[in-house]
C-alpha cells in the first residue's frame, strides 16, 4: 500500500477511499533561525521526514497514510531577534489545527496525527490545547487526535544523546536529519566551522529565559553542528517515524484488524 499524498489527489479520488481507515498525517514546524548553516525551514523538513516515514510504516501494516501539506508557521518567540523567523500567535495555531481536524472529520477521515518538529513551549502547548478541543464532544468528535511528542517519555528517551541534553536546536542531532534530508539546504563549509554550543536550551526554558541569545544561543545554534552525519540523520528518521506509526496504532488499535483485512 503506498503512501497517498492529500495535495496530489482529485478530490474524488479522496472521496473513494474507504475514509474509516484513512489516518490523515500533518507535518509541524516554525520558519525560525537555525544557526548560520541550515536553512529556515529545518523544523519543516525534519517534520516532513516524521511525517514519511510514520506513513510509510503505517502503510505497510495496511493502513491508509494521508500525507497533509504542512503547517510551516507557528509561535517561535525564542527566535524572534534573528531574520528570517516568522512567528504568529499561539491561539493562531490551536485554531488552525482545530479547523483542519473538522475539515478531515467532515470527509469522515479517522484520525488526524501530528508530525511535530518544533519543540517551543508554547508551540507545543498550541497543539495540546488544539487536541482538547477536537476531543470535545461537537462536528470534530469522531476523528482521533494523535500527538506523540517528542519532548516527553517515552518517546524521548529513544532519540539521540544530544537530543536528550537540550542541547539540540541547529546541533548534531537537527543536522543530521537535514543532510539525510536536504543536503544541499546545508552549508557545509560554515557547519564544518562552528565550534560546539553546550547550552542546554530546555534548561535555559525552564529557568525562564526567554531568547536564544538570553540562552546562550547568540548565532541561533546550539549542540554540535560538526558532528552531524547523514548516516544518524536516517537513523534518526526512522526512529521518529517509529514513534509515530506506534502512537496512531495506540490511539486507534482497531486500524490494524481493519487494514489486514483490505491489503491488497
């Protein structure tokens, strides 16, 4: 079963298909500074590898994986010093994902799944509310939420050592997935260069700093840019797009019976 991409379809090729197997998958990111080496939409691209692989694991189990555009716009406070970062209101994004979510379940899809990349506070908090909010009793009811985050355990612990310190924003671990990704997005030569950042970010947030550069972040990166390889960035996919397919088989168990029963 391959991996069905909602922006390439007819809409009546999206109306044929069986809906109540149909897990609708939207990648998350920011349009925020990523050091002077990777490109302004890393969040995107490594929310977009998630989002891929996930559907390529849930497809092979005989769900029905529908990739959505994504969501390339968000709160990005801790960036906003540096040029490039766009970053729109928090309620903003809760209300555009619950839009989404009601849309999806008006075409009686089953399960709307975030693919999230951009670890902001308050991003985050954005989704979870969005998520409270779909879970209510009204015209997006019927559809499933799923947003497996990475920040908390479990799905934490399985990523990498850098990811772990918090010292991961532009890093090793970032890089990585970018040069598996979009290697050419890179600049090599100036990754290369830069000295390691050991400033943990998530410690800087719960001290209640409030930018990077109050973080210790003054060129928007921190951890090791040089370390990264294309090699832990695949490996890393994998793993994210692990954590996703076992989140929405969590959610709604019965997708497997379903889908075993209709593979081709």
């Amino acid at each position: 079963m391959s991996v069905l991409s909602l922006a390439e379809m007819t809409w009546e090729e999206l109306r044929d298909l069986a809906s109540a197997r149909v897990v609708a998958i939207l990648p998350v990111g920011a349009t925020e500074a990523h050091g002077p080496h990777l490109p302004l939409a890393t969040d995107v691209i490594i929310a977009e590898a998630m989002a891929r692989r996930g559907a390529e694991i849930l497809s092979a189990r005989g769900v029905h994986a529908l990739l959505l555009p994504p969501l390339a716009y968000t709160a990005a406070g801790y960036a906003a010093g540096f040029a490039g970062t766009l970053s729109i209101r928090p309620e903003t994004v809760t209300a555009l994902i619950v839009d989404i979510a009601r849309g999806l379940a008006g075409h009686g899809l089953r399960a709307l799944v975030v693919a999230n990349a951009h670890l902001d506070p308050t991003h985050i908090a954005s989704i979870t509310r969005a998520g409270a909010e779909v879970a209510t009793p009204g015209d997006a009811g019927s559809l499933a939420f799923v947003f497996p985050d990475v920040t908390r355990k479990p799905w934490a612990l399985r990523l990498t050592d850098e990811f772990k310190s918090g010292a991961c924003h532009a890093g090793q671990y970032e890089g990585s997935v970018v040069m598996a990704e979009r290697p050419a997005l890179v600049r090599e030569q100036v990754r290369r260069d830069l000295p390691v950042n050991p400033s943990s970010l998530s410690v800087a947030i719960r001290a209640g700093l409030g930018t990077f550069e109050e973080a210790g972040g003054p060129r928007a990166y921190f951890g090791n840019p040089a370390g990264a390889t294309a090699e832990e960035g695949r490996a890393t996919i994998d793993v994210l797009g692990g954590i996703l397919a076992e989140a929405v088989l969590a959610a709604v168990p019965d997708l497997l019976d379903q889908g075993k029963n209709t593979v081709a």
